[in-house]
C-alpha cells in the first residue's frame, strides 16, 4: 500500500546573523546552506497495517508524511501509494488518502462541524447515502452526539480533535496519515482517539501511518515501527523485536507489606525505585524466574508484577547507540 524508495528531501535554506547591518547585506548577497531532512529512506507497508513512524523532534517524520501525502517534492526517490505516485496529486489518489495533524485543523471556526462535513461531502462527491451512514457510525465510535451542530469556537481541544478525525474521515479512505494526532490531549480524550484509530483500522482494513510522541500511543496501536533519526531509518520491524534487542532486560515491580531496607533489595537485582513499601527492580531477561524466586523468598511481597523497560528508555537507548556508532563529521 506504501512504498518508498531511495526517498530523499533537502531544502535549501538562508541563514543570515542578526542585526540591521546583516539584513541590509542579505538584500544583495544571501548565503544559503542546505538541509538534509530526509536521506534516501526505503520501506514498504502493507494493507491493513498499523505502523509506529517515530524519531526525535526534527528526525524526518512529519516531512515524509507530507511526501506521501503529496504536499512535497521529494528532491529525489520514488514513493507510491494505493498505486499511486503522491506528487502528481490526482483525484482518485486524493481520495484514498488523508491527513490528520495534530496541531492543524480544517473545521470553520465560527461554523459548526456539520458544516465542514457537508463540505467534505461536496468535495469528494460522496452519495448522500454512504455520507449518512459513515457519518453515523463515525459518530457512535467517537460519541460526537451534539458536539457537531455547535460552533467549533465553542468546542474544547479533544471534543475539536474529535470532530476532525471524523472530517478527514467520511471519504473512507484506504491510507491513513496520522501526524500526533492526540497532543494536548488529557489521558481520557488519548485513550478515545486511539480506540477510534483502531475500530476504524479493523473496520475499514485501512492501512495507518502514525507518528507520536506519546508511546502509549505506539504500544495500543503500532504492532510495528520504523524509527528514523537525521533523516535516516535505524530501526524497521516489530516493537517488540526493538525492546528485547535494544533493552533485553524486565523490570519487577514490588509492592510490599512492610519497608524493607535498601541493601536487602540491591542484593536481589539493580534497584531502579526504592520507596516505603515499594520497589522496582531490573534484571537479565534469562534471569527473570530465579530473581522472581528470590524476591517471593526473601522479601514480604504483597503484590508483584513484571514489566518491559519503558518505551522512552528504549528508544533514548537507541538514539544515543546510533549516533554513538555515527562516524565523526569531516573537518570543512
């Protein structure tokens, strides 16, 4: 459903130094530096899947995305999707698309939401049938009720959210770009988009391109991930392939019925938390049920659960090994 190959995008940038003498030279001589944000990026994704597009602020991500979606050139490279070439932006392509930002939106500000959906409708010619049954069934997903016949000015950030998920999506479209579709949210509104994200990829068979910065984002929705930083791919495969690769170690979490000093726990694996009648300790992956032993033996254990190291560790974890084993930039 996707391909890229040998994707690349730079642009080419001024940079001048502050101060009115500085601008008054850059009106006859400007200098211009090029930006690498994307270097000759390879992957394929197929129907129906849910794939994590991760990487620090600035790695890449959101200027793929709108290589895929069209709304760039790359500088050289080749993508398809849905069969389609995106630069060349054609009518059925665009309607197999769409495009969700998270710190964009497209509803009017001082029309209700059914205004941008009509308009929506009108725009990619859809049945007036088809329109009143995906608008219903997006509605009972995403519980929109009469959020949808008040002015949008009125609506709060996540009820907003809600509504433009459901806009982007009355054209059913096959690909799903989602650029951090849940900032700003609270936990609740997070936990309603990702469900909707899901009951629609299940439903539709929609193939779903997120990038977030949330990992509870990635962990409910993205069975695997591509991970990119300085515009180049370091990681592509299952999530759970990249924990136990990067960090092949389990945290166990220990809730204890009375305190227990510090060197008692030190003894039993590295001590990662330590507070009155809690604790959370790391130790090997093969080590796991000799130490879970240990703990059950040794200490007054009131409840005890085992844990992969979070997602944030693991790809801090990753970002530093990559550019630990990145060759030092030559001299200019």
């Amino acid at each position: 459903m996707i391909d890229a190959h040998s994707l690349t995008k730079h642009y080419r940038v001024h940079r001048r130094p502050p101060g009115l003498k500085a601008a008054m030279r850059s009106l006859f001589v400007r200098r211009y530096e090029t930006v690498e944000a994307v270097q000759s990026i390879d992957f394929s994704i197929g129907a129906g899947e849910r794939v994590g597009f991760l990487g620090p602020n600035g790695a890449g991500k959101t200027t793929t995305l709108k290589m895929l979606a069209g709304l760039l050139h790359p500088t050289s490279g080749e993508a398809r999707v849905a069969g389609f070439t995106p630069k060349l932006r054609e009518p059925a392509f665009l309607k197999q698309i769409t495009l969700v930002m998270g710190q964009k939106q497209q509803l009017l500000w001082d029309l209700p939401p059914s205004e941008t959906f009509e308009l929506n409708r009108a725009i990619y010619d859809i049945p007036r049938a088809v329109y009143a049954e995906t608008l219903a069934e997006i509605s009972r997903l995403l519980e929109l009720g009469d959020l949808v016949s008040r002015p949008t000015r009125q609506l709060s950030l996540g009820e907003r959210m809600k509504c433009e998920l459901a806009a982007a999506l009355l054209h059913r479209p096959r690909v799903l770009f989602l650029d951090e579709p849940t900032i700003g949210l609270d936990v609740s509104m997070q936990a309603t988009v990702r469900g909707f994200v899901r009951a629609y990829n299940e439903r539709f068979g929609a193939t779903v391109l997120l990038t977030s910065h949330y990992m509870d984002d990635v962990a409910a929705l993205c069975p695997r991930v591509i991970i990119v930083d300085k515009g180049r791919i370091i990681f592509d495969g299952p999530l759970a392939d990249l924990v136990h690769q990067v960090r092949p170690d389990k945290r166990i979490d220990v809730r204890l019925a009375r305190p227990v000093e510090k060197k008692d726990l030190e003894a039993l694996g590295v001590l990662v938390h330590h507070d009155d009648g809690h604790a959370v300790l790391q130790v090997p992956h093969a080590g796991l049920p000799e130490a879970v032993q240990r703990i059950l033996a040794r200490l007054p254990v009131s409840d005890l659960s085992v844990e992969d190291p979070p997602l944030e560790e693991v790809f801090r974890e990753l970002y530093r090994r990559n550019r630990t084993e990145e060759p030092p930039e030559a001299p200019p």
